[in-house]
C-alpha cells in the first residue's frame, strides 16, 4: 500500500522511462520590445528532469471543459514550474518541437515533492 509521502512519482519513474528532452522557461514579466509593444519576458531553458510528458485525451479534455481545437499535454514532475494564475502569465514547457503554456497544477510538493500539470500548446 502506498501511502502519503511515499512519492509515487519517483516510484513511478523507476519503472518507466522518464521524458527526456523537455525544458521549461520562468516566466519574468513583462517589458517592451523595440518597437514598444509590451512583451513577456522569461528565464532562458532549464531541463526538467525527473518528469513524464503524456497527451491529455479527449475525455479528459471534455470533463475539464476545455477547448476541443486546443492540444494539451499532462506533465508530472518534480520541477518548480508555476502556474497562470491571478492575470500572471504561465511558465512555458518546451516539448516535442512545441511551447506549451502550463494551465493547471495539482500540486503535491509538500507531501511528496512533485506536481501534475496540464499545459495548453502555444
């Protein structure tokens, strides 16, 4: 039995292979181009290790109510990467050829140091 604590993600890691390849970017803030039209700024690429990057299914997609013209991805990890939230801007995951602005965490930092994330493809 697993309990709190026990990191099922780290476990889970263990028996699959891990998604390699994927960075995120921090987003900054905002600043101007020049041409002064307002931009966002973000931190250069870090790689995320120790994550798992798999499409969300159309179901899951549904029951969110999200956009069925949209592609989103979940992501596990145990990276800091932040959410879009209160008008901020979302960090930005870069996979498979693609930037994807992270939407929602469920967040399992505390108890057992990682997250699950669902990102939308910019």
């Amino acid at each position: 039995m697993l309990v709190p604590g026990s990191n099922l993600l780290g476990i889970a890691l263990h028996a699959i292979n891990p998604t390699s390849g994927a960075q995120f970017k921090k987003f900054k803030g905002q600043g101007e181009n020049d041409f002064g039209t307002t931009i966002k700024l973000y931190e250069d690429p870090a790689d995320m290790l120790g994550c798992s990057i798999q499409p969300v299914s159309a179901a899951t997609i549904q029951q969110l109510g999200l956009s069925l013209t949209q592609s989103y991805i979940n992501i596990w990890t145990q990276s800091g990467i932040e959410v879009a939230y209160q008008g901020n801007q979302g960090d930005i995951v870069i996979w498979a050829g693609a930037e994807w602005e992270v939407m929602s965490p469920t967040n399992w930092q505390v108890q057992d140091g990682w997250k699950q994330i669902i990102a939308v493809r910019q």
